[in-house]
C-alpha cells in the first residue's frame, strides 16, 4: 500500500503545557517531511477524531500518528479500521506525567542600578522537550517501516484428535462432538473406560456432594460409541504426530508396536537455550527399526487439527515406604487394587480371600512429623478413602473401616462428603502418624499409630490394609502426543510439575508449550471424575478455539488474534539453527542441512527467532529488525558537550509497558535521559539493536523484562530468560570495543511494581554516569 | 462504555460478573467466534482478583494475567461489555432470552480521559471500598490504578453538593455529567453465564473471632489490601490500631468455615491464602514471625510443594487447633487468642500484633440471586444447568480452577446458541 503519513499531535492532559507543540510538529514536518500534521487540544473527544477522519477521507491519509496518551487506553477512539495504520506515541504518561514541565536556572541579571545579580529563573524543561521529539521521532520511522499484515492461510482440517479413552478423554470427545466438530478418539487399551471403568461407585460429582454415586462411564461409552460423529480406535497408539495445528498428520499404531514412523530419537542432546552442539550420531540396537526422519511424510497418515491429550496415569508404587508392609505382607494393598476388588464384589483380603471386614487406610507414609499424603496425590485420595471406607460399611454390617491422616483434604463442597461420612457410626477418623504395619500369624494386621488426637499412642488389628497411593501422569513414563518436532517428541517443562503436562500459568490454566495440543484430566493434576469431566470440558473448547483461530489466520494466546507471522529470507540463511533451537513453541523443524522449516499455526508471534537471529532474516511484518534499528537511530543523540546522556530501554509490551504507564498515571518522576520501546517479549531483542545504539554514541542500553526462573512471569515462557544469555554475548562484544559491560543490563519486572520504575531508571542512570560518555559518540 | 450497543442483538451469549471466571469465559467464547457481552456491576472490570496483591503459588501479580486479559477484549470485537450494569430481569429459554439490564450512573462519561482534574478539585472524601474502607480516597476516583476501562467515577453521595460542581468545572474534556440517569435497556441472547463470584463471609458473625470489636484483628481479604504497594498504606504492613510494625502475626483458620452455624462448606482458597499471606509478613517484616492456627491443612496436588516452602521456614509455625477466643489487650491494643492445641491436649494462651481471620467465600448469590431460572445448592451456590455457570459462585474455588469452569462454561455456552 502507498502510505500516506499524518502526524495528530494532542495537547490535553497537560501535554500542550509540558511541552512545545510547535516544535514537536517542525520534527514531524520539517525533517520528516511528513505532509500532514495537526495539532489539537482534545484529540480523543468528537471533534479531534472527525479531524482525523476528515484527512483519511479527504486527504487519503491511511498511516496516522497519534502523539497523545498511551496505546493501553482510547484504543476504540483511535481505530480507524483496519485498513488503516495507527501507530500511538505516548507523549502523555511516559512524557509529560513523568518528568518536570520546567526548570529553574540561575539567571545572572543587572539590576536599576547596574548591579550584578544572579536570579533563579523558570524555564520550560528542554529534556523534556527532547525526549518528545524523540518519541515523534520514533513514532514515524516505525509508521513508516510497518505494514499491515496478512493472514497466514491454508486448507486446515476442523477434525479433533483425542488421546486417551478414560473418563477424561470421552468427556473431551463428547462435548467437542456435540459441538459439531468430528472426533476420533485414540484408546492404547482394547476397551474404553480407563480407571472410571474399574470403579464400584463414584465420588460424588453433584449437589449436595454428600452421597457416593453411581459409575456412569457406561452410560459415556455407550454414547460415544453411537455418535455420529465420533470415530474410535481402541488398541490404537500414536506413532508420530507431525505438521501443525490446522494441519497435524497423524501415524497410528497397533499399541505396544514399534514402526518407522515412530518419532526418531532427537538428532543431538536438544538443549533449547545457548550454542548449537556438534551433532553426534545415535547408536541403533540391531534390533530396532529405523524411524524416517520427522519430516518425512507418512502418505498414510491421517489429518487432524487440533488434539487434546487425556492419557491419564499409572497407580504409583508405594514400595519406598517400608513400614508400611506393601509388598511384604499380601494383605497391604493400594486403594487402585482396593477399587479393582470392591468393583468385582465383596472386599475379601489377598492372602486368603476371607472377608475384611475391619479395613484400615493409611493417608500419609511420612514419618517423624513429615505431613505428606502419598506421591502424586491430591486431595482426591482423601475422598478416596472416604469412598472406600463406605465400601467396607456396604459389604459388611458390622464392618469398620479406620482412617489414619494428617490432614483431611476434602476441599470445598466436598467438606459435605466428609462429613457425611463422618456421621458413619462404623468410620473411625483419627489424626495420626503411622509407625509401622505388621502381619500377624493369621494374616491379619497390626497398625501402631501415634500422636492421635485423643492423646494417645494406639495399635489397631484389622484385616487389611488399604495405602493412599497417588497417579503418576503418564507424560511421566511416555512422550504419548510423539511429536515429530525437531525439538523432541514429548511437552516441555515437564520437570517443573513432576511429569504432570500442567500449565504454568494460573490465569490460563490450558496453555502448553505445543500449540495446538492441550491437556485435560490427570496427566495435568490428580483430579476426581467430577473435576475430569469440568477439565476436558474447558480444553475441548480451547481445541476448538485453536481450529478457529488457525482457520482465520490468526494467533492463538496470548498474542491471541495476531495475524502477522515470521517470514524467513532463506537466501541468507546460515543454517546455525539458533532460531529452531530457542523458539519455546518448537515452532521451527530445521532439515539436514539446518535450515529451518517454518510452522507458521505452530508460531505464537513473539518473536523470539526474529531475535535469535544473527543474519537478521526473520520478520514480521509490523515487526522487525530493521523497524526497531531505525527506532534506536532516530534518537538524537546530543554532543558530548552538551553533557546529556542518552540511554534507550527495551521494554517487555506485557509486563514492563503497563507498570511504566502506571508510574505515569502516579506522576512518579524520573530521568529524562531514556527512550523506552516496546517490544512483544524480551526474547525478541536482536543484540544488533544494542549494537546500533551504542555505534550512534548512545551510553546505556536497558532491557526490562519479566521474572524467570521456576515460577516464570513470561506470557511467552523463555522470552526474557533467553535474554539474558544472550547478553552475555553482548557483554563480551562490549569489551572488545572497549565499551564497559555494565552500559547494557537486563531487569526483572513486574507489572505491578511501577513503584520501582524510577528507582531502577534512575540507578541504571547512575551507573551510566559513572563509567561516563560512550567514547564512540560523534564517530 | 468502550462499545455502546448499536442494535439488539439476534443472538449471543451474556456472562454475567466481569471477575477473572466472567473474563475468562467471555474471550473463550470470543475467540472461538461468538459475540459476548460482559455485564460487571462495578465501575471496572478485574473483580475479586484486582484487590489480590500476589496469587499463589507462583507469589506473581494478579494484574499480569488481568492485562493480558484486557488486551484480548480490547483486540476483539466479539466482546462488549457495560461496566455499572447489573441484570434486572431474565425472561426466556436457552437459545432465546430476552434480558433487562439496569446502568447505574457513574456521573462521568467516555469523553473521561483520566487527567485526574476533577479529583484534585474534589474536596470531599469518602472511605476507599477497593480498600474495604481502611483509607479514603476522593469521591471523585480511579477505582484503582489498573481499573478497566480506565475512567474516573464520581460517588453519589456528593451529587448536589457544590464538591459535584467543583470537579463538573475542573473537568476540560466535558466528561461529567450530573444529570446522568440510571438507564435500563434489553438484550437478546442465546445463553446466560453467571459468574458473579463470592463476597468475603461477614467476619462480625462470628462472635468468638471479636472482628469489628478488637481493633487488630482483620479479615485475609483486607491482608491482600494493606500488603500490596498500591493499598491503604502503600504495601506496609501495619496494624489498624496504631500504624506499629507488625512483628508477630496469627492466622485463624476456618473463620466461618466449616461451621454449621455459619458456612458449613470448606471455602478451598483459606489455607492456601493464609500460607501465602505469610510470605507477605515475612518479606515486609524480616523479623517478624507468624502462626497459623487450623483444623487441617488443604494444599492438594501442585500446592503441596507450596506448603513446604512455607513450612520451611522457621518462623512459620502451625498448630492445630480451633480458635476459641479472641479478646484485645486494652492497654497495648495486642490481641489475645485462646486455642485449643489437639496435638499436645492443652489450651494455649498467645499475645499478637495482630490476627489475621482466614474468613470464607459465600457465593454472591448469597445475598442477590439469579433474577431469571436458576438452581441453586443447599449453601447458595448457583447449579449449573439451563442458566450456565462458573467460578466462585458455582462452588469454592481458587483462580486456576476458575479458569477451568470458565473455559469450560464457554463451551456450554456455544453448544446453547443453536437452540431454539
């Protein structure tokens, strides 16, 4: 499109008393040349925006620069469609609320009778006045490098793929079915059901949540397997998933198989951050086949949009904790093989098949004070319990069931089950740490208990007991989604949840790290069936979000209706792979040669590769490299002898941007030395934008980015991280030139720590004036 | 409002509460394709969630998922949404529902540009409600800092005061408008959402915990207030009765629940909150010690490691034991707490700074309910059903699992709009 520039310079909000609206047009006109620029007092209100409608229709300006307020706010006012290019130069917060109007100098003046006197005297404050010069600056070259963008579009598929046929996985594919999408659902096993099917009764699911209920996964069976548009594959494994959302290609399997189109083992130690490894090849036994390379295409495979993995857990092994007796005595059993029984009929102990009628369960192995339940717990081996202490009450009227815990973890409405099984005359519930099981000569157990709450050490003898073991996810063993990705087949950040493919994000609690592939039921948390089925309810509707999104071109979270995507100039591409390595997303395939395979429904727009990039030849096309360069040299960088300093910020757009229009809002003040821009993520900072501020002659470089580390704040997971490894790069470029290091620092931040803002500016500030000018300014 | 209506809709989906389940569910649905509407009877959207100062487990600010939150609603539009609106009436089935909404006046239009003028010129105060009242703040305001939509209201207890004509003059951008009327306009939709969330249990009710009488003692709601840097006292931890540092701090579990006289569900978030008001007092006051008195522990699944961080510390302790008494020390405004210790069997006696009630969730249904078709629960909670919903007003629950319910009401929501 031909652009045709106007620059709308607002001076409300104090803006026209801070600063010198003549002047900040003469940048506009004067050495941009841009034809059309108009002041106005209001340029939000009614008046000011039919001005700047008057010039789109009349004057056919369709690139508008709006020197006001911030971005953040009036976004509905200054939309002027989408054919149209706004860009927002905050002159209001980041200026004139944050540094001072004016400034006192000292005015050596002759007084009536000719005496010389020195008077302080007010004057407009030029810093102020510079810096939003240089923000205008800035806000045209970027109208200027920016272009609309155009969505990403192919012919995607609207299947659903679900992995996994539990209670979790049949939910997932029910509810997307009953939506209108079609479904095909992957069982390993030969039945459906998973461990729902293997249940005498369910913990309740329903109001008032204080009655044991009725397993319905029939009843789910039953209706998957009539509808119509439902497909299901039991015995069935996945052997790769490749493509990307809109257009994964899945290959099935007989379960327990091996084929070619199993996902080859990663070409080198995959290590997502830092230098590319020399690559080592892999060792195959004799006996394995050899997998193609993922990005060979399986012609046979299968086409899918979106999948949701439910694939659930394994029952963990309570064997480490050998007081206990699990493992020794037959009759210590775990609550899945308590289910299995009561599911078959009456509870009857292992060693003997006598009737057990006095049961006791164990809540938590710990000793010495330790309060842990079991490994992959949750509060659902509590009700557990419950559950099957009900059991032993059911088979047996004069049945007794104990139940020995540190904590009773029956949170919310399912305090109500508590206490209704607490009003069970045969329920023992007693406070307690176990010391110890052992068998006596009848098979029959002793369980010493110790620090109960009536006060006393106790030993009961029952005929079984029952161990409150947890679930271990699945991922924990298994890839299961088998990803062809050059990145690895499995989620990442496993590590951080135990195994659990849980999110990290408490806001947005079904994000992954694989878009397009999202996770429901107990391969996330340890969950009841109620809490499966409310899961996969929420993660068959983002699946669905996803093909929609996918199918109109446009990103999914958080940069959630982003059409723009990364475009490559592969003619200069050096195939260091650093960008198919550091993408969080695994958006990149590189083939053999190293070039990278770009996926762009796979992308989530942050543009991490774009700064990974040494050759620079990755952009989108309202963000790239060159727009940002030019950015950092349209600053004006004054002369030594001026004695100003000039520092430019790159500043998270999440996180960072919003904190600074709070201090703003707060009127909080601080240097008026730093030029802040925005950027999607720190991740996408390009060192050469460092190295184009510091060949200007500018003294200090800032990066201000979100928290890393286990509990990372980055929406985009690795942005600001990544960051900083690079600048250790950057440090040592720095001392080559003879530049001090310590001019480029990166800072975490949090958006609601806007407090800090002048604190951190101003030290960083103080540190640049410290080391003094940048020796190359002027060359 | 950022999108005044233009013409009733023929079809779209109403949620009903703009807290982080109402959100959630309206950009779900959103951005699959639907056009949703947000009815929020505060002047902002963020509810609950805006006046938490750090969610657990992660310890990260609320606002970071409420701004990327807000940059979704303000990039699609798919969402409305009418910020003072509450819904009047209900009428209809699913898949075709008519319904009345009532606008309260704020007194200040979208013209407002948050230039601040008309607080400056506004010489009255009123007790902060953000803060639950432990500050003032101008009756012309910024709800806070972070409120979506960013505009200044005015407090209806000046209208008519020359303190309303004051801030109408200091206004340039004629934002104000005293003559505003409360204005009811209808709604066609296909589903409705409720996602009206909970209210902090009115802690005066429980006689024995002394709130409202020993100056000291506050609610875990009003802890999230006085340990945020935007709060009363700008994320310093003080005690209401004479502004001390507070260097010794109890917390009260089940402050109402697991009480038949009170609520006799377990509200899921006390525990959590509690163990995470911790770190508050032990980051602010590096001194300072804390005790949680409880019944049981509940951090299920991922919140046990969060438990043993917290154990970790030494300067944290637990006893289990309910609070049977809380009575104030006249002399030093120091709070005195009467529990039973059910591990060692004996009453203990202990002196605080300050007590700090972990008082429950009730849902907001409690006090109004669902004007239209609704079920609800034996403790007020709305069932899910013909009327759909989500979060803290269909069960207790924390922010993740809200998330959940949300997303998957969104769900629920669309499979409603081929009805008729």
């Amino acid at each position: 499109m031909e652009k045709k520039l106007g620059v709308y310079i607002c001076g409300g909000c104090s803006i026209g008393e801070g600063l010198d609206l003549e002047k900040l047009s003469l940048v506009a006109t004067k050495e941009y040349k841009v034809p059309i620029c108009k002041t106005h007092p209001a340029l939000c209100g009614e008046e000011g925006v039919s001005l700047i409608n008057q010039d789109i229709e009349t004057e056919g300006v369709n690139t508008i620069v709006i020197a006001a307020c911030s971005g953040r706010v009036k976004y509905d006012v200054f939309d002027f469609g989408p054919s149209n290019i706004v860009e927002r130069v905050n002159v209001r917060e980041q200026v004139v609320w944050s540094h001072d109007w004016t400034k006192q100098v000292q005015v050596k003046t002759k007084d009536a009778e000719g005496k010389e006197e020195v008077k302080a005297e007010t004057k407009p404050n030029e810093d102020t006045q510079m810096l939003g010069e240089d923000y205008i600056r800035m806000g045209i070259v970027k109208a200027n490098k920016t272009s609309l963008p155009e969505p990403f579009l192919e012919e995607f598929t609207k299947n659903i793929l679900v992995i996994g046929g539990g209670i979790t996985g049949l939910t997932a594919a029910i509810e997307a079915a009953n939506t209108g999408y079609d479904v095909t659902i992957v069982e390993k096993n030969s039945q459906l059901g998973g461990y729902a099917a293997r249940q005498r009764k369910q913990i309740p699911t329903k109001a008032p949540y204080s009655e044991l209920e009725p397993a319905n996964i029939q009843e789910k069976i039953k209706e998957i397997s009539n509808h119509p548009r439902i497909t299901i594959k039991t015995g069935t494994e996945i052997a790769r998933i490749s493509g990307a959302p809109g257009m994964f290609d899945v290959s099935f399997k007989q379960a327990g198989t091996k084929t070619k189109w199993d996902v080859p083992p990663p070409r080198k130690k995959e290590e997502e951050t830092g230098e590319a490894k020399t690559e080592e090849p892999v060792e195959l036994p004799a006996d394995q086949i050899k997998c193609e390379d993922i990005l060979t295409k399986d012609t046979d495979a299968e086409r899918f949009g979106v999948v949701v993995v439910a694939a659930g857990g394994r029952p963990a092994d309570p064997s480490e904790f050998e007081h206990l007796g699990y493992g020794k005595f037959a009759n210590v059993i775990t609550n899945v093989m308590m289910e299995d029984a009561a599911a078959k009929g009456k509870i009857i102990r292992p060693s003997d098949g006598k009737e057990a009628r006095t049961v006791a369960f164990i809540q938590s192995p710990g000793l010495n004070g330790d309060d842990s339940d079991f490994p992959y717990c949750s509060s659902v081996t509590s009700m557990i319990s419950l559950k099957q202490a009900k059991y032993v009450r059911e088979d047996y009227t004069d049945g007794k069931a104990f139940i020995f815990y540190k904590h009773m973890r029956t949170p919310g409405v399912y305090e109500n089950f508590y206490k209704s099984m607490q009003n069970d005359e045969g329920i023992f519930l007693t406070r307690g740490e176990v010391k110890g099981v052992t068998e006596n000569a009848d098979k029959s157990l002793t369980v010493e208990v110790d620090d109960t709450m009536i006060g006393e050490n106790i030993a009961v003898n029952v005929d079984m007991v029952v161990l409150a073991t947890g679930m271990v996810p699945e991922t924990r063993f298994d890839p299961v989604i088998n990803l062809a990705y050059r990145q690895g087949p499995a989620f990442k950040d496993l590590e951080l949840f135990d195994g659990y493919c849980d999110s990290n994000y408490i806001c947005f609690p079904y994000e992954t790290r694989r878009t397009g592939v999202y996770t429901a039921g107990n391969v996330r948390q340890t969950m009841t069936n109620g809490e499966c089925i409310e899961d996969a309810t929420g993660a068959a509707l983002k699946a669905i979000q996803c093909l929609e999104s996918t199918n109109r071109g446009m990103a999914v979270h958080p940069r959630s209706g982003d059409t723009s995507f990364p475009e490559f100039f592969f003619q200069r591409c050096t195939q260091c792979k650093r960008c198919t390595e550091e993408c969080p997303f695994g958006a990149l395939d590189d083939d053999e040669k190293g070039t990278p395979k770009p996926n762009p429904t796979r992308c989530r727009r942050c543009g991490t590769c774009m700064g990974a990039c040494p050759e620079r030849i990755i952009s989108f096309k309202n963000y790239h490299v060159d727009m940002i360069g030019s950015m950092v040299k349209a600053i004006n960088v004054p002369d030594e002898d001026e004695e100003k300093y000039r520092i430019v910020a790159f500043v998270c757009e999440n996180d960072a941007g919003p904190a600074l229009d709070m201090a703003g809002l707060n009127k909080l003040k601080f240097s008026a030395d730093i030029r802040f821009i925005p950027v999607r993520c720190l991740g996408s900072v390009n060192t050469i934008w460092i190295a184009d501020a510091m060949s200007k002659g500018m003294d200090g470089v800032l990066l201000i980015g979100c928290k890393y580390g286990d509990d990372y704040q980055c929406h985009f997971v690795k942005g600001s991280e990544l960051c900083n490894k690079r600048m250790d790069n950057v440090a040592e470029t720095l001392g080559k030139l003879r530049l001090e290091p310590v001019r480029v620092q990166q800072v975490q931040f949090s958006i609601d720590e806007y407090n800090k803002i002048p604190e951190v500016i101003d030290k960083f500030v103080k540190v640049i004036e410290g080391v003094g000018f940048n020796p190359m300014k002027g060359f | 409002m950022a999108h005044e209506m233009s013409g009733a809709p023929v079809s779209g989906i109403l949620v009903v509460g703009g807290g982080i389940s109402g959100i959630t569910t309206a950009l779900e649905a959103a951005e699959v394709g639907h056009e949703v509407f947000i009815v929020e009877k505060n002047p902002y959207l963020g509810g609950r969630v805006a006046q938490l100062y750090k969610y657990f487990p992660k310890l990260c600010p609320p606002a970071c998922g409420l701004e990327i939150n807000f940059q979704r609603i303000k990039k699609n539009r798919n969402v409305k949404y009418f910020t003072l609106t509450e819904v009047e009436k209900i009428s209809g089935a699913p898949g075709n529902y008519d319904v009345t909404l009532k606008e309260t006046p704020g007194y200040v239009n979208s013209n407002c540009t948050c230039c601040g003028k008309c607080a400056e010129a506004c010489d009255v105060e009123i007790p902060n409600e953000f803060n639950f009242g432990m500050d003032k703040t101008k009756a012309a305001y910024l709800p806070h800092e972070m409120a979506f939509p960013q505009r200044y209201v005015l407090h209806p207890s000046i209208l008519g005061t020359s303190a309303a004509q004051k801030c109408k003059d200091a206004c340039q951008y004629n934002a104000i408008d005293l003559d505003m009327k409360p204005k009811t306009f209808t709604l066609k939709v296909a589903s409705i959402v409720w996602a009206t969330g909970w209210n902090p249990y009115d802690a005066k009710k429980i006689d024995n915990l002394s709130f409202g009488k020993v100056k000291n003692v506050i609610t875990n709601i009003m802890m999230e207030r006085l340990a945020a840097p935007n709060g009363p006292t700008k994320g310093k931890i003080v005690r209401p009765s004479d502004g001390k540092a507070v260097q010794n701090i109890a917390f009260v579990q089940c402050a109402g629940s697991r009480d038949e006289n009170h609520l006799p569900f377990c509200s899921y978030i006390c525990c959590l909150a509690s163990l995470k008001q911790t770190t508050y007092i032990r980051e602010a006051n590096p001194k300072s010690k804390a005790t949680i008195f409880y019944i049981d522990l509940r951090t299920p699944g991922r919140y046990e490691k969060f438990y043993k961080k917290v154990k970790a510390d030494t300067n944290v302790s637990f006893v289990k034991g309910k609070v049977a008494k809380i009575e104030e020390d006249a002399s030093t405004g120091d709070v005195l707490v009467t529990v039973e210790d059910t591990l060692a069997g004996k009453k203990l006696h202990e002196k605080f700074d300050m007590v700090v009630l972990a008082a429950g969730m009730e849902p907001s249904t409690s006090a109004v309910k669902v004007p239209g078709n609704a079920k609800y629960d034996e403790n007020n909670f709305v069932i899910s059903g013909e009327i759909l919903s989500t979060g803290c007003v269909r069960k207790p629950c924390d922010v993740m699992s809200s998330g959940q319910t949300a997303t998957g009401a969104a769900l629920k929501a669309i499979q409603m709009l081929g009805r008729r």
